[in-house]
C-alpha cells in the first residue's frame, strides 16, 4: 500500500512545474536536470533529499527536489516524459504496479523479479537493505490475549476492527482471508499510517491498525505488531526508481552508495528527526550523507 497516496493537487503541480520534459543524456550521462520527486509521505521528502546531496557531492548541476506531485501512475508518467529523473520508491509496491499477480514476498525474490518486470525506459537502481513495509499492530490488550501473530488474528477478526487508508480492501481484503481466514467487523478507512490511525487505535476505535516498520509511533505508543507468519505483505525495499538515460555512471553509483548505507534502523530515526522533531529534511538529509561518508567537507 505504500506509498504515493493520491494527491489531486499533483497532476496540475506537475503540468505547471514540470511541463517541459527533459532531453537527457543517453546511456551514459545526463545533459539535463536532475528533477527528483517525492510523494506526500514525509519518509520520501527526505529520501529525496538524501539522493540530491548525494548527486551534487559527485558534481551534478542544476538537482531539484519537487515538492510532492501525487500517486504512483502520475509518477510513473512523469519519469516517461522526463519530467522527473528518479523517485525513491518501495520495491514489493513498485512490482505490484508492474505486475499485480506476481507472487513474490522475500527481498531477493522482489528484486529480482522487479528487474525482470520493469518497462523499457526505466531502471532500477540497487535496493537498500532498508524496508519501510506494511504491518499490522495492535493494542498491548489484545496482544496479551496471544495475539501474536496474523495466524493468530484470523479466528478473531469477525469481532474486530481494522483501521488503514481507503485501498486497503482493494488491496488486502481477499488475501488475508484466503491466507489467515481473517474477515474483519469492519475496515475503516482512517489515513496512511498516519495520525488519524494511531489515534483510533489508541482510542479502542479500531483494535487492528496498519502501520508501517520505521513508524516510531509505534513503540512510543506501545502498540505489538503482529508477525505476518505467511507473508501476505511483500518486501518493501527502498530503490531508485530512474528514468533511463538522465544519470551517468558516477550519479548511479552515488544513489547505489545511498543505498548501501541506509539501514532500517537509520531510515526509522530519520523519520523520528522529520516527524517527531520537526528537523528541516535536507539538514537531516546532510547529517545523513556526512555520518556515512558519502558528503565530502
């Protein structure tokens, strides 16, 4: 379900900031822009910004960082036409956008099968060991029950209900019942992991939530994700998704060091810094690209 939650405003934001597309360079350099995007998900405003200090330490000009421009097929559609150069994206997602029956869950089975999957005039560059996927949680209360697990949750979803954004059972509905025999009370549309979902969940409003790994709410507020035994959420690998031909080598290899150094671990203070404490994101993103040796000075 991550991330590129629908923003209506992004097509007419696109249309006016983004309207020439970009020349490019070919295979082997850019002569262009580097426009990066990012959705409306603070976590992809830093990311964002994290790959523009990394592109200019290696002496790219002219790197822009666009305020949020909306769901994926408005993306996708922007790195045709180069409008933009690369999104951070996440990789079971990005598989799911290009092949909605692949069977794949595991890192190594995403990726591999993303590359395979992936259209003519995009590339994806390498993942990150970093995920930022899809859990489900619930309170300390119904945890002590022996509430462990998404095995554990089925037999008592008929009584619950499950909070999440408005795709939720598009998306999920049918595979946690085929998977787990799981048929919620109800599913609530709250927001994207956001504050609106923690809320009801704190509230008893809904008894089931679904949140993301690196949310720190989760632990502030007590909340026990529920081990997904049987994989019904896809590996959510962080990977630059990139429009063919607008990066040379040393900026490919600059967004595969960025890569490389980000953890889950470091993705999920980050996003404590942006959310919780307010950081401006490129002065994260600087600290970030400093601590791990990929910003020079």
């Amino acid at each position: 379900m991550k991330r590129w939650g629908i923003l209506v405003a992004g097509l007419a934001l696109l249309a006016s900031a983004c309207g020439n597309p970009l020349s490019g360079g070919g295979e082997g350099g850019n002569t262009g822009d580097i426009i990066i995007g990012a959705s409306d998900v603070g976590e992809s405003s830093l990311l964002a910004q994290i790959y523009a200090g990394a592109l200019r330490n290696v002496g790219a000009h002219n790197v822009t960082v666009r305020p949020p421009v909306g769901s994926r097929e408005v993306v996708v559609k922007a790195l045709q036409d180069k409008s933009l150069s690369v999104v951070p994206d996440y990789s079971g997602n990005l598989l799911r956008y290009f092949d909605k029956n692949t069977p794949a869950t595991t890192s190594e089975d995403v990726y591999a099968q993303l590359k395979q999957k992936i259209p003519a005039g995009f590339t994806v560059l390498d993942q990150s060991p970093a995920q930022d996927k899809d859990l489900l949680v619930v309170g300390k209360e119904l945890a002590a029950t022996g509430v462990k697990t998404f095995s554990d949750l089925g037999p008592r979803c008929k009584d619950l209900v499950m909070g999440g954004p408005g795709q939720w059972s598009s998306r999920w509905k049918e595979r946690i019942k085929q998977l787990y025999g799981c048929e919620f009370k109800e599913i609530r549309t709250t927001d994207t992991g956001g504050p609106v979902t923690v809320a009801a969940l704190k509230s008893g409003e809904v008894q089931v939530a679904d949140l993301f790994s690196t949310s720190a709410t989760i632990a502030s507020n007590g909340f026990v994700p529920l081990d997904d035994d049987k994989h019904m959420f896809p590996a959510q690998n962080i990977v630059p998704l990139v429009a063919k031909g607008t990066l040379n080598d040393a900026e490919t290899a600059a967004l595969n060091r960025v890569s490389a150094a980000l953890t889950t671990e470091q993705l999920t203070e980050l996003n404590v810094q942006y959310t919780d404490e307010k950081r401006n994101a490129k002065d994260i993103a600087e600290e970030f690209l400093r601590r791990n040796g990929l910003k020079s000075s």
